[in-house]
C-alpha cells in the first residue's frame, strides 16, 4: 500500500525505512566534501568581476571584450546545466561529477596561465562547461545521500548557504588576490580545492544511477540547450546595449522560441529529457520559478550595490568586496536557520517570511544616501536581507526536490541548478539595463544613486512577487481549506 507524509508542507511519498536522524562519521565527510566543491563553483561566477580591468590590461582586451570574460562562463554554466544534470542519471552522477572537478581544476590552470585573451576564453567556456556538469551532479549526490527529513534539509541548507557565501566570497577575493598578488591568483585557486576533492571524493561518494539506462533525447537536448544559450546571450547583450538592441531582441526571440519547442518535444518524446510530468508538478513548477527570483535578486543587488559603492561612495574595489562580507555571513546564518525554520513551520512558511524579511530589507537600502554614513545603513541590511534570501534559496531547494524518486533526482537538482544559474546570469543584466535607463548617460555620482535607487526599488518588488507565489501556488489544499 501507497502512502504519503507531510515533508515541511509538500506532500511527499514515505521512505520504505526509518531514515536516519544525525549525521554519521560517514555522511559528515560526503557533506564536506560536497559543500567544499559546491562552495568552489559558487566562487567562480563572481571571483573574477573585480579583477577585469586588471585581466584587460594584462592581456590586453578591448574594453568592448572585457564583458566576454564573464559572459563566456555564463553561457555554458547556463546553457549545459539541465543537459549534463541528464547525462549524470544515464551515466552516473559520481563519474561526472569527478570528470567535471577535473576539467574545472585543469581549465582554471589554463586560465590562471594564459598569455592571451582567446586562451583566457577558452579557459572560461570549459570552467562554465564544469560547473553546469558538476552542480547538478553534486546537488544530486547530496540529496540521494540525504534521505528526505531533517538531514536532506540541514545537508540542503548548509549546501544553500555556502553557495550564496561562495559568490559573495567571490567578490571579496577577487579584490583582494587582484589588489595583493595577481588576478591569476583568482584562477590558481581552484586547482589545489580540485585535487583536494578529487582524491577524497572517490572514497567515500558511492555512485548513483538509475537501473535502467534511457536513450538520451536529443532534440529534447538540442533544443533546450541552444534555447537557454540564446536566451542568456540576449539578457548579456540587452544589460550592455539596452533592450531594444536588434541582438538582444532576436536572440531572446530565439530563445523563448526553442524553450516552447522543447516543450511540445518533451510531449511527444518516448524518453523525455524531461517528462512532461515532473514540468506540471506543481513544487518542481513553482519551486524554480521562486529559485530564479531569490538568484535574480540578490546577486543583482550586489551589482547595484557594487555600483553604489564605488561610483557614489568612491570606495575602492577590494573595499567594496570586503563591505559584501557581511552579506555573506548573512548567508552563512541564514542556512544555518533554514532547516529549524522548516522543522518548525513548514517549507512554504519559510519561503514566506524570508521573502519578506529580504524585502523589507532591500526596500531598506532605497534610504542609501551620497555620504559614507549610509554604510550604517546598508550592512544592517544587507546581512538581514541576506538572511530572508537564504531562508527563501534553501526553502526551493526543499521545494523543487522533494516527492520524486531517486532516480529523478538528477533531473530535478538539474533544473533547480538551472535556475539557480539563469537567475545569476539574469539579475544583472535586468538592472544594469534599468540604471542605464534611469541615469540617461550620466555618470556622476548622485545620477547613479538615482538609477540604484530605481533598480532596487524594482529588486524588492521582484522579492514580494515571489512571496505572492510561495503563498498562494505553493499552498496545498488542506492548508487552503483551513483558510
């Protein structure tokens, strides 16, 4: 006989056995070996924006190639995810997260090596062809490790935190390896991480894969991969040049085009990339759509706030970085909270009122003035907000996990990692666009306060969008009968 438990709010089929309540000596080693590497992908999507100008002058871009650097990662990181999230549960999800860690390891000493700016290219499009392979996998490996409960969502949330700490950290790093060594110090420093978890992770990482092994669905694949490349290209393209530009517009076009046929694909395919089922589910549904939000939000704001330091407060790089460590132990504090939250309360609880907490803290920073003494106000701020977001990023992570089987867990961490990197990939761009706007040009210091001010205002109604989702699509029919 079939039956079902409540996991924090989403209904959810029962585990044949008891799963365990605390970690063991075992169980410990696979969460830090996961997290460290976790940790490490996250480092990379931000390490290196500090450090382009300094990378531009010692290669010598072009200031209108400069963008390249970081939109050669974000492509492939965005654009291979939900593929390579598949091709682990065909192949097997350990394999291809120590093949990934591997090519992360050697691309990052190729690029930390390179005397010109198409090696530092190449470099970059394999690191992003890593970290769309080994996210997934890595995520996927934690939650077939960590049986649902209270260990999948401690493991979840200290897995969310380090993530949201890792870009932050990024940040941080990359002004200060470029300030006091060399921005190839921002590269060097994967590789000893990578070996360091390529000779403990086969120890104790059991592989995980389905029984049977499907035919890979490749129009499924082709369509849903070059869909998000051109759809990540048009929001790079449309952050640089505005959103009317003929680039930007076509390939957003474009994309949204192939995501729609990918759809009626998948509806047709005997063995779907992704079934057509687990899209209507309605956590995996609205449990994405709520990670790209809370990814777009809160990396976005540290673009604006970057912005804000340096262009209104005239701080430097590696001061504006260290000024996001309070964020980051925000983030750090915040996963820590989650799971009690959810043990306590519920899943979508969590979502709600950390959605809330992050926007009245975002809503906050529209009080930032033109003087250093804002900074009373913005660290407050921000290591509050950064806790909402992450009570918010480990509450879809629970969400869009939780009530498929093993073997879908591949699939479903692919497309929480999915969204997780369209979202970073997103935010910026989005605001960029809108100070663009808003500033009409203008450069000085009280015109970019301005555009912040705008693009943060629409950042905290982004974050109450959200809570608007979590509370009423998330919510299951007891609880909408007992309201």
């Amino acid at each position: 006989m079939s039956i079902t438990t409540s996991v924090s709010g989403v209904e959810a089929p029962a585990s044949a056995a008891t799963p365990p309540q605390r970690l063991t000596g075992r169980l410990k080693v696979i969460l830090a070996v996961l997290l460290v590497a976790q940790f490490m992908l996250a480092v990379d999507f931000s390490i290196l924006n500090v450090a382009l100008p300094a990378i531009g002058d010692g290669l010598g871009f072009s200031l209108s190639n400069l963008q390249w650097i970081a939109t050669a990662f974000a492509l492939s990181a965005a654009g291979f995810t939900l593929f390579f999230g598949r091709v682990g549960d065909l192949i097997g999800r350990k394999r291809i997260f120590l093949g990934s860690l591997g090519l992360l390891g050697l691309a990052s000493l190729v690029g930390g090596l390179a005397t010109s700016p198409e090696i530092l290219i190449i470099a970059r499009v394999a690191q992003g062809l890593a970290t769309a392979a080994a996210t997934p996998a890595g995520l996927a490996l934690l939650t077939t490790s960590f049986p649902e409960g209270p260990l999948r969502q401690k493991a979840l949330g200290l897995n969310g935190a380090l993530m949201s700490a890792g870009f932050t950290a990024g940040a941080v790093l990359g002004g200060v390896l470029t300030d006091l060594l060399s921005w190839r110090w921002a590269f060097f420093l994967n590789v000893p991480v990578a070996i360091a978890v390529l000779l403990i992770a086969p120890t104790v990482i059991t592989e995980s894969r389905p029984t049977q092994r499907p035919k890979m669905d490749l129009p499924g694949a082709l369509s849903v991969t070059l869909g998000l490349l051109a759809l990540v290209f048009g929001l790079t393209q449309a952050g640089e040049h505005g959103w009317t530009h003929p680039v930007a517009l076509v390939s957003l076009l474009v994309g949204a085009a192939l995501l729609v046929a990918f759809y009626f694909i998948e509806r047709k395919a005997a063995q779907p990339l992704v079934p057509v089922h687990v899209l209507r589910k309605r956590t995996v549904a609205w449990g994405n759509v709520l990670g790209m939000l809370a990814f777009v939000t809160e990396t976005s704001l540290v673009y604006l706030l970057t912005l804000y330091m340096q262009k209104t407060l005239g701080f430097s790089a590696m001061t504006a970085g260290i000024s996001f460590g309070v964020l980051g132990v925000g983030t750090v504090v915040g996963g820590m909270l989650a799971p009690k939250v959810i043990a306590r309360t519920s899943t979508i609880t969590t979502l709600v009122a950390g959605g809330l907490l992050q926007a009245v803290f975002t809503m906050v920073l529209l009080l930032l003035g033109d003087t250093s003494a804002s900074m009373a106000l913005l660290l407050p701020a921000t290591f509050l907000g950064g806790v909402g977001n992450m009570l918010v990023i480990v509450g879809f992570m629970v969400t869009a996990t939780t009530g498929l089987p093993d073997h879908e867990q591949g699939l479903a961490t692919g497309l929480a990692s999915m969204s997780q990197q369209v979202g970073i990939t997103m935010g910026t761009p989005i605001m960029s666009a809108i100070v663009t706007a808003a500033t009409a040009g203008a450069v000085t210091g009280a015109a970019i306060l301005h555009g912040v001010t705008i693009a943060i205002a629409v950042n905290a109604a982004l974050v109450l969008l959200g809570v608007l989702i979590a509370a009423v699509a998330l919510r299951t029919k007891k609880q909408a009968a007992r309201t």
